[in-house]
C-alpha cells in the first residue's frame, strides 16, 4: 500500500495539541493531574469515536470495555508478580487488558451489532450491568470488594518504580494511546475500511447493496474501539488507582461522559474529540470548583443546546467553514 | 440472469407470484405495472434484500437465492433507488467512489485509485461541478444522476433501476435514455429499468416490457406489443363500464 503523507496531514494540529498539553503539564507546577484528566478525556473519546463517530451506534456499555483493561492489568501483576520479569509484567497486564476488552467486544459485537439503532444501545447498557453482576456474583476477579494490588506491584517494580508509575507513566501512557487512536482513526477515514463505515452510517439498506458487508466493518470499528478503552483501563485505572473496584469501573456515568464529549466536539471527525474533551474537562473541573455538586444539572442543557444548534458538533462546523481554505487539508 | 418462479409472501399477502423472467446480457428491459403490482418487492428478490420462499435466483448459472446483498453486488448486481439514498455526508466524488470499490472490482483497486476512476462516471452523468459537494445536498434529480453514476462504477453486469426518472423533465428523461442505452451497449450491461407511469422513458428505452399486476406478470414482450396489450391498457385505464 502507498503511504500518502498528505493524507495524514491533520494529525498535526492533533499532535499539537497533545504537545502543548505535555508541556504545560510538565512545566507548570499543580498542572500535572489536570492535565492528566484532560488527556484521559482526550484519548477516551478519541477511542469511542472510532465506533460512535464513524458507525453512527451508540454503546452504552461503552465503559465495561476499559473495566475490562482495568482487570487485565490487575490480573496480570497479580499472576506475574513474583516471576522476576520486572516491567515486563507491565506489558503482559496491558496485552491481557486489550485482549479481554477485544474478546467481549468480539462475543457483544458479534451479536448485538446485528440490532440497530436503539436496539443496539439498549442490548449495550444490558450487557454491562450484567456482566458487573456476573462479577460480583460469581465472587470472579475478587467478587464485589475487586483487587487490590499495590501490594504486587511494588513486589514486582520496587516501591520507587510503581510510585513514579502511578503518579507519571500511566499518564504518559495515556498520552501515547491517545496519539495512537488519532492515528488508527485517521488511517481508517483514508481508507476502504473510511468508506464503508460512512456509507453503512449514512444507510445502511443501501451500503449492503452497494456490496459492503456492513457487519463485518461494524465489528472491526467495535474491535478497534474497545481494544483502545482497554489499553486505557489499563493505564488510566489501574496502573494509576492500583486497584480495581466493580462499582467504579462499570459505572455508566463514564460511559455519557464519552458521548458528551463526542457528540460536543463532533462525531466522525478527528479533532472533535479533543474539542470536546478540552471543553468539557475543563468545564467540569472549574464547575466543580465554583459550583460544587451542580454540574450535571448545568451540563443538560449546555448538552441539548449544543445537540440542537450543531449537531455536527464544534469541529462538524469548523470543518464545513475550513472546506475550501487552505486549512481544509489539516481539519477533519 | 435468470428468476425461476419467484414467490414472495409478507405474511398472508402475495407480493411477488410465481415470476419467471430471463435476462440476456446487455439487454434493455423495462418492467411496469401500477403502485403495489410487486415491482420493487421483485427487485429486492434479485438484490438480496429478501429471500423469497419459493423459486431460484440465478446469476450466470449459479444460484444466489440465498446469498446476501454484499455479495451479489461484487458477482455485478448494482441497484438504483426509488427514492434516492445518497451517502449524504460524503461528497458525490467519494459516494461514485464506494460504488468502484464495493462493486465488481472489489479487491482489485484501492482508494485513490477509485477516486480519481469515479471522476469518470461522474462527467458521464454531468455532475462535475458538484463533484465535491455532500450528497446530501443536492436537488433529487441530481441525487438520481448521482446514483446511476454510482451504480455504474460498481461495473455492473446488471443494473437494476426504480423509478429513475421519475420527477425529471422530459427533455432530461430523453437525455438519460440515450445516454443508458449508450453505456449498456458500451460496457455491455443488462439494464431493467421499472416505471410506475413514465411511459416515455420506457417506450424510448427497453427492448422488451415484462407488465407485472398484483404479484403476477401479466405480460413479457416486446415493448411496442406490450404496451398495445389490450390487457395492459386494462390494468392501467380499468375497463369502460358495461363494456
């Protein structure tokens, strides 16, 4: 395949944001979590809307996916811990974590993608209550009380290593996987895979007689998406929180925080997510602040403004006023 | 292209009655009947979208009766619709470009390459100025031409179109006509066109009229005959009363 650079030219305003965030973040004091928060929101909703944005469905389960790399992960040092192969267990945590978050997406994917619409969003939000249940109930993975795993890790990374893990590297992960899901979204816009997601978004009665089998590209963008929330389970969740806990990592309040954040930048575009992670990040962080307890009530109707007015989102906009300007080629 | 006594039922009704019909390559046939005869019931059949509980489906001597509609569009099926479903947030060039590859070169071209082919297809049709503009936003008439031109980069061996001349003017429709009967010839493509009412599109065009009414094919001829059938003139214009 011919690699044309042109077409990844609006990774750059992309990269560039994540850039300066890195550096505000490493160069001003008490920045650091913040900014960290903000970079978890970006590379979350860089993640959902591989699905969302460029399927047009909408998983409410969405969150099981990175509860699924939380476990992989604190399964993984817990199993590895005494084996001597140091960060290497890192990595075996966050190949298990993608590779559970894949496998039940895979298992959902296979049958509820079949449904549409709200069909498929309500089969989702099932499926992660009851897989928590299945969890809880079946005393699997440390039952209702999780795992705790500090204890492991600082067995298997000594106490120095698992604290500059928890409180830098995860972070940093984090950066990383979001850059990472910039760049699968952009390579599947380019491509034949681009093409069909569009297609079986815009009609799906027409993409398969147009010859595209739209279940089976529905299930790739499932796939890519969830294995990326697992990465970030991984990271994010347990590497920083170590521990798992069931409550906090299927709570479905993650999941709306995806949708809000896609669906106020731009669904099906690729800064979109960034836009709306920024603005609703820091939003939220300053509501918090000088409204305690009242965000949600005031992000409702913030949420069904911006859904009314723009339902493209901030960048759908941006990107239909760039069409025709030299900044067309970097905006998408 | 061969439909062996199609049946097709939605629950008690009979949409589609034992339709047999035989399709040469390259040949121009027109299907007509009045709103409800079966028509598009037929051409879901054909492409995929229902199985019917009886009959065969045959396509250059394999039976896809059951296979599904993505993979009869690669064997060279391409379809138009009644009302027009663009792709509407992709431009005209990328939704021209699905059709290339999706269709009967699926797997042999990429994507640059199918879009610089579906600027081809889009000049036959005259939408060059609108190559870039959403599909979406186009007049429907434009939408139509956007959807021969998308049907025909699938390469198709037969194309089947509904309706695709409805709300044209009637000098665009003559236009249309030659310009369909030129391709088929050109890229020898079976063309079955289905009209409700548009009797100049299908007077000018086909060389063979299958007439369909309440499920079943009342009439397959050639086109000045059908059209003259006294049973046709019947289902269209009912008969005089007390006649």
């Amino acid at each position: 395949m011919r690699l044309k650079i042109e077409k990844y030219y609006p990774l750059l305003p992309v990269y560039a944001a994540y850039l300066v965030m890195f550096l505000i973040g490493r160069t001003m004091p008490g920045m650091w979590q913040m900014v960290a928060l903000l970079a978890f929101y970006c590379a979350i909703g860089q993640a959902f809307n591989i699905f969302l944005g460029m399927t047009g469905y909408v998983d409410f389960g969405y969150v099981a996916f990175l509860a699924m790399g939380t476990y992989g992960m604190a399964l993984g040092i817990t199993a590895f811990h005494q084996t001597g192969l140091g960060i290497g267990i890192m990595f075996i945590g966050l190949l298990l974590g993608v590779v559970m978050a894949a496998l039940l997406s895979l298992a959902v994917g296979a049958v509820a993608l079949r449904l549409r619409g709200a069909y498929f969003a309500i089969a989702t939000i099932g499926v992660n209550e009851g897989f928590r249940y299945f969890v809880e109930g079946a005393r699997i993975w440390g039952g209702s009380e999780g795992i705790i795993f500090y204890g492991d890790m600082t067995e298997a990374f000594g106490a120095e290593t698992t604290r500059l893990l928890s409180t830098v590297w995860a972070d940093v992960a984090v950066f990383i996987i979001a850059a990472m899901a910039a760049f699968v979204t952009i390579h599947y816009m380019r491509g034949k895979i681009g093409y069909a997601l569009t297609a079986l978004r815009e009609d799906e009665d027409a993409a398969k007689v147009m010859g595209i089998n739209v279940t089976k590209y529905k299930i790739i963008a499932f796939i890519t998406s969830a294995s990326f929330a697992g990465m970030i389970g991984a990271m994010a969740w347990a590497l920083k929180l170590t521990y798992v806990f069931p409550p906090d990592v299927f709570e479905i309040h993650y999941t709306i925080e995806c949708i809000i954040i896609v669906l106020l930048g731009g669904a099906g575009t690729l800064l979109g997510p960034i836009v709306g992670a920024l603005i609703y990040g820091l939003s939220k962080y300053w509501l918090a602040v000088i409204a305690p307890g009242f965000q949600l009530l005031i992000f409702a109707p913030i949420i069904i403004v911006i859904v009314v007015a723009f339902p493209e989102g901030i960048m759908g906009l941006v990107k239909r006023r760039a069409k025709g300007t030299g900044w067309e080629r970097y905006i998408i | 292209m061969k439909l062996e006594n199609i049946t097709k039922k939605f629950g008690g009704l009979v949409a589609v009655d034992k339709v047999s019909l035989e399709i040469e390559a390259g040949e121009l046939i027109g299907i007509v009947g009045p709103n409800g005869s079966g028509k598009t019931t037929l051409y879901n059949v054909i492409s995929g979208v229902y199985t019917p509980e009886e009959g065969r489906v045959i396509l250059e001597g394999k039976d896809i009766t059951r296979l599904p509609p993505y993979r009869r569009a690669p064997m060279g099926i391409g379809r138009t619709f009644q009302i027009p479903r663009p792709f509407s947030s992709a431009s005209v060039r990328e939704n021209v470009a699905v059709g290339i590859m999706f269709g009967t070169l699926s797997g042999k071209v990429g994507v640059d390459e199918s879009l610089e082919m579906a600027d081809h297809y889009i000049e036959l049709v005259g939408l060059q100025a609108y190559r870039d503009k959403a599909s979406g936003r186009l007049t429907p008439t434009e939408k139509k031409l956007m959807e021969i031109a998308r049907a025909l980069a699938m390469k198709p061996k037969l194309l089947l179109m509904d309706e695709a001349m409805a709300g044209m003017h009637p000098r665009d429709i003559d236009d249309v006509v030659r310009f369909l009967k030129e391709t088929a010839q050109e890229e020898n493509i079976a063309i079955v066109s289905m009209v409700e009412h548009i009797m100049r599109a299908v007077a000018g065009f086909a060389q063979r009229v299958m007439v369909m009414y309440q499920g079943a094919k009342l009439v397959d001829a050639p086109t000045a005959e059908a059209l003259g059938d006294l049973r046709v003139i019947d289902v269209y214009l009912g008969r005089p009363s007390g006649g």
